[in-house]
C-alpha cells in the first residue's frame, strides 16, 4: 500500500506544479496584454481552468498522500519517526507550507485579474514564476539528500 501512495503522492505533485509552473506565464501574458480584450477573456477562462480544476484538486492529493505516508511511516512500518529524522523533514514540511502559501497567492492574483484590478507588471511575474523552482530543489534536496 505504502507505495502505491508514493507513486500517488509524485504523480499529484507533477500535476500540481505543472500548474505551479504555468499560471505565472499567463498571468505575464494577461498583464502584458491587458488592452487586448479577446486575448484576455481566453486567458482569464485558462486561468480559472488550470486553478480550479488541475491546481487545487493536485494541490489537496499532495498534500493528503504526504500525511499518509508520514502516517504509515510512523505507525505501520515503524519506519521514520518524524520527530527523529534529524530535522530535514520539518524543514520539508516548513517549505511544503511556503509552497502551499504561494499557491494561493497564485488564486489572489488570479481573482485580481478576473476583475482587472491587477496591477503587477509581466516582469514582476516572470520573477515569481521562479520561487516554485527554487522551493523545488529545496524540497526534493531534503528527501533526497537529508541534509539536518
């Protein structure tokens, strides 16, 4: 059982930053051609689409299958006890919970642009489409390498 959740749990976090990923890019398109209103009412459909029906369901399948293989772990397998992994599974939870964070600011910037009242410029965007990358590798790092 404990592996069918793994295989679970990375399948549901491709998906989640798939759209992790792919909703700054349209939100640097919607702000770079904000005057376009045909190309702005498909992108605000995208937008919608991805958030609601990829990110949010990939997002809650992460994070559940995370707990129940933290769960098994502890209490079936008499695996990994969280508290004495040494520290490299709180840090994994702390930036877990940071990425969780800039998930829903993804869905307050989104509703910012459903009613146009998005100010940031494409620029601003391109650079917060890279805290999903570098919460990437610090997170894989921390299963992979344990490094506390």
């Amino acid at each position: 059982m404990y592996n069918w959740i793994i295989w679970f749990h990375i399948l549901s976090f491709i998906s989640w930053y798939a759209v992790l990923f792919y909703m700054p890019r349209l939100f640097v398109y919607h702000a770079e051609n904000a005057e376009n209103e045909g190309f702005v009412k498909v992108v605000k459909v995208m937008e919608m689409k991805i958030y609601k029906y990829i990110g949010i369901p990939a997002m809650w399948a992460t994070v559940i299958s995370g707990v129940a293989m933290i769960f098994l772990s502890t209490s079936h397998y008499g695996g990994v006890n969280i508290m004495s992994t040494g520290g490299w599974m709180h840090a994994k939870i702390l930036f877990v919970l940071i990425l969780i964070a800039y998930f829903f600011s993804l869905g307050y910037f989104r509703i910012k642009f459903l009613n146009d009242e998005c100010k940031k410029s494409g620029k601003f965007f391109r650079a917060y489409n890279e805290v999903p990358t570098l919460l990437l590798l610090v997170i894989v790092a921390m299963v992979i390498i344990k490094p506390f």
